[in-house]
C-alpha cells in the first residue's frame, strides 16, 4: 500500500529537524517548518523516512495510508 | 410553488419586519412532513443536487447519507449559523427572518440520521439571529423529539470551520483540530457529527416539502436552485439577495444600479475566494460549476463590487491582513506565511516595498497550500494568488514608483 509522509501542523514546532535529517526528501521553508512531497515514498526510502519520524521531537511527522487520506467529509 | 420564482428561502412576510413566528411559518409552508423514512429522504436530497451553502460546495445528500449508514451509536447534528466571514450576512438574515425554516432544516437532518441532540451553532456578534433563534426554539419546546442547544459562537473568522464549530461546543475552545479523526466519525461529545451551513439546512426544509424536482426548476444551467448571496461594495447599499443560480454577474451588478463603468473588479466567494476583472466575468453565470471551471469560487456567495476608483493592491491588502490575524495560531505556515504575505502587501500597497517582495509573495503562496490543520491557509492564499492574477499590473506599478495609478496618488503616507 502506498504511503505518504504527513505532518500534523499542530503539533510541528518547527525546530527543523526531519528537513536536516532527510534532506533530499523533506524541504524546510524559512521558518524551518517542513515541505512535504504529496508522492508516496519510495519502498527503498521506508525505512529513512522512519527514522525521520522516530526523531520527530514532537511526534508530529507520520506515514499515512493514501485511503485514510482520500476519504471526504 | 412549481413556479421558477427565485424567492424560495426569503418567500414570505417582509425582510423589514421581525422574525417569521411558529404559527405564519407553518401555515405558510405547512408542517415538517413526517413519518418520511430515512432512506427515501436522503435519496430526494441526492437527486436535488443541493450543495452546501457553508463555502466548499460539498453535495448535501451524500453528507447525510454518509452519517444515516452509519454503524450504530449516537450522533449529532451542529446547525452552523457562525458565520464569520466578513463580507457575508446571509446566514445572520435568514436566521432573524425564518429562524424557523433553519430549526425545520436541523430537525429533519435529525431525524434523517436518527441525531439525538441538535446544537445550533451561531455568531456571539449576529444578535437578531442569536434571539430569534432562541425564541424560535422555545416556540417549539415540546414538539420535538430532540433536545436542542443554542451555542454563541466567538467572534473570528476560523470559529465558523467545522472542527473548531466542534472543538468550542465540547471544550469552549474554538481552534481547530487535527484531522482524522474527522467530525463525522468523532464530534460533539464524541459521537458522529453532521456540520451543515444553516442555509443548507433550511433548503433541505423546502426540497423534503416541495421535491426535488420543484428544486431544479429553478436554475438556468448547470447548478440547479437558488441561492442566498450577499452583495457588496456598490453604489447603492448592497446587501442580501436570493437570486437564480445561472444569473450573471453583470445582472447582479445591474440590480445594485451601479453603472458599468463604475466597476472594475469582482470579489467572488468572500476572503477565500477570487477576484476577477469585470471584464471577464460581467457575462459570465454565478454557477459554481461553471465558476469551477473558470478557476473562480462561488464559496460562500459573495458577489464584491469593487469600484474603479478604489485600488484592487490597497483592498487585497486589507483582506491579508485580516486573514494573517485571524489565524488561529497553531500551525507554523499559517502563522508565520500568512504575516509574511500580510505585511508584504501592505508593504506594497503604501508604496513601500520593491519588485522583490511582489517574488516573495508569489513563492510564499506556492508554498502554504495543505500545510495547516484546516483550510484557512489555503483559503487565504487562493485569495492572493487571484489578486495576482488581476491586479498584477498594478502591483508591479506599485512596487516601481511607489505610486497608486487607481488614487493617482503618492501613497508612502497613506
Ligand atoms: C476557516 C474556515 C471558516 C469557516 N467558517 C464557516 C462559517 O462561518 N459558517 C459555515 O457554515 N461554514 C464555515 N466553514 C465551512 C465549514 O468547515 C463546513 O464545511 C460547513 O459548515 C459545512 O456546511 P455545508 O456543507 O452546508 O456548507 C468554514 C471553513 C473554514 C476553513
Ligand atoms: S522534526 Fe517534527 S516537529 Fe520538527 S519540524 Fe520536523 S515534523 Fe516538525
Ligand atoms: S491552519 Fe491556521 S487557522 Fe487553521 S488551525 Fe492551523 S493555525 Fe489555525
């Protein structure tokens, strides 16, 4: 199943870290907040990506199902 | 009422008077049919092609549908009469002048997806609406199966979006919250909730009357029905209007008696929709279909006539302002990209930045769509991007000279 990084913005304090971590996959605006590719990730990137999550200070970076994603309403 | 007259949500005693009582109400329209099962009603709704009235257009009926299938539990439905918006009064008259039609609406969704509490929803600042649909409610204690609750809204622009109508109703704090879980699955209380824009609501009233067929005799293309919008920025005193979907632009322009040549833009769908030049669109049909295709919003039915001799730079500059302020706080591109954009502008339009700052604007907006918890952002920047769009000369004009070419005037000081 595709999945695809995804930032819950409440929780995101910015401080940067996943952009420096995984540069090539996660861009940072000038306030080093996250950019994210709406792309699913790459299989061979999976396990990166989950160790970008898992230093995510705040928890607020995840992988997300496209299904969860889609559904309206 | 087979007729194509386009007063069908305003039809009755007159705007200038008060409220519409219990007893005119239903003698004027009859009661709330009952005993209709819940099925076939959300069926009629679907083949009515209703959309929501709250700013994103979504099909009514499959809204409902979504929350009658549900599995089994409680649920709830939230009227929603907040109406922040600032260039919008529809949702505040309909709800001073048929507070009735409204209660019909969130009764009959109620009982649609078998509700067990309706909350009525509405702005702290809209006073008629607040004691009309209090009085409405206490006219119909007794006759309804489920409790109702009035909720005053706090005064902002973000209090109105559906999770943070929500999140205030539960914990009295009205930001929005991070979706999944959405209001359908866990809203008020927790339990399935059906957010819906109290003009929605009060068509819902009519079509479960009158039919779906009687729905789409009115419209003259695409988007079937009426529409209650709110014009402003004319000559005249502007206001709201309930008008047949397909009407033009230019027909709405005509009604305020404000003279062609008198209008040069076009704000469409309110702070989150589009400017466009009257150029392009005095022929053009207020039909969200065909406003879609175009690239424009009829949102939440604004219709903004701007006047020529106002400049589109100073006006897009105010609504940046006010929609930077109105961010909730929470999430760091709204925050910090919507102050960015704010003070750019205004930068710019007092005559105070270069052609740099109209580059930065430009890659701010491409950069903040989809990063916030709610839409805002991208309501904001959709905004800017239109004002880009069709006011560009004259941003290019200001950051030049320093110089507004619409005032004619030096503008550092203004
Ligand atoms: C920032 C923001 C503010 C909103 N304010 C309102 C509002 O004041 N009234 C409203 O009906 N919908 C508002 N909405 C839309 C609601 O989230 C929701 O879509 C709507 O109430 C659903 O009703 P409808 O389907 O009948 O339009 C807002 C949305 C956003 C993103
Ligand atoms: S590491 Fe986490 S909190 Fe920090 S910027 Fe990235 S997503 Fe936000
Ligand atoms: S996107 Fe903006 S308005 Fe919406 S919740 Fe986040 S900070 Fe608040």
């Amino acid at each position: 199943m595709d999945v695809t990084l995804r930032v819950d913005w409440i929780l995101c304090d910015g401080y940067g870290l996943c952009g420096d971590l995984l540069p090539d996959l996660i861009d940072l605006d000038e306030w080093r907040y996250p950019i994210l590719s709406p792309e699913p990730v790459e299989r061979g990137r999976l396990s990166d990506a989950q160790r970008a999550i898992d230093c995510c200070p705040m928890k607020a970076l995840k992988l997300e199902s496209e299904t969860v994603r889609r559904r309206p309403g | 009422m087979t007729d194509r007259s386009t007063t069908r949500l305003l039809s009755g005693p007159s705007l200038a008077g008060a409220a519409e009582g219990l007893g005119s109400h239903t003698s004027r329209l009859g009661p709330l049919p009952r005993g209709i099962d819940s099925s076939s009603l959300v069926t009629e709704l679907e083949a009515s092609g209703l959309l929501g009235r709250g700013g994103a257009g979504f099909p009514v009926g499959r809204k409902w549908r979504a929350l009658a299938e549900r599995p089994t539990g409680r649920a709830v439905i939230v009227a929603n009469g907040a109406e922040g918006e600032p260039a919008s009064l529809k949702d505040r008259v309909l709800m001073a002048h048929r507070p009735h039609l409204v209660l019909d609406g969130a009764i009959l969704a109620a009982n649609a997806i078998d509700a067990d509490e309706i909350v009525l929803y509405i702005g702290q600042e809209h006073k008629a609406a607040v004691e009309s649909i209090g009085r409405a409610i206490d006219e119909r204690r007794g006759g309804v199966r489920q409790p109702i609750r009035l909720v005053q809204a706090p005064i902002g622009y973000v209090a109105g979006e559906a999770s943070a109508a929500v999140n205030y109703i539960n914990t009295r704090d009205a930001r929005p919250t991070t979706t999944p879980p959405r209001v359908s699955e866990h809203g008020v209380d927790g339990g399935p909730t059906l957010v819906q824009n109290v003009e929605s609501l009060a068509y819902a009233a009519l079509i479960v009357r009158f039919g779906a067929h009687w729905y789409r005799t009115a419209g003259r293309l695409e988007s079937p029905g009426t529409a209650l919008i709110t014009v402003g920025g004319a000559a005249g005193e502007g206001g709201v209007r309930e008008v047949e979907l397909g009407i033009t632009v230019g027909e709405i322009a005509d009604a305020e008696a404000t003279p062609p040549g008198r209008i040069q833009a076009v704000l469409l769908g309110g702070y989150f929709g589009t400017w466009a030049s009257v150029r392009d669109v005095r022929q053009m049909p207020l039909d969200p279909a065909e406003m879609k295709r175009r690239g424009l919003t009829f949102g939440c039915g604004i219709v903004g006539l701007l006047p020529t001799g106002t400049c589109g730079v100073v006006a897009t500059a105010g609504i940046m302002a006010y929609l930077a302020k109105e961010s909730a706080g929470q999430c760091g591109p709204c925050v910090h990209g919507l102050r960015a954009i704010g003070d750019a502008t205004g930068r710019l339009a007092s005559g105070q930045a270069g052609a740099s700052e109209v580059v930065d604007i430009e890659r701010w907006a491409s950069q903040i769509g989809g990063r916030g918890a709610c839409h805002h952002p991208d309501g904001a920047i959709q905004l800017m991007t239109s004002a880009m769009n069709v006011f560009g000369d004259e941003f290019i004009q200001h950051a030049r000279t320093g110089r507004c070419s619409v005032t004619g005037s030096r503008i550092a000081a203004a």
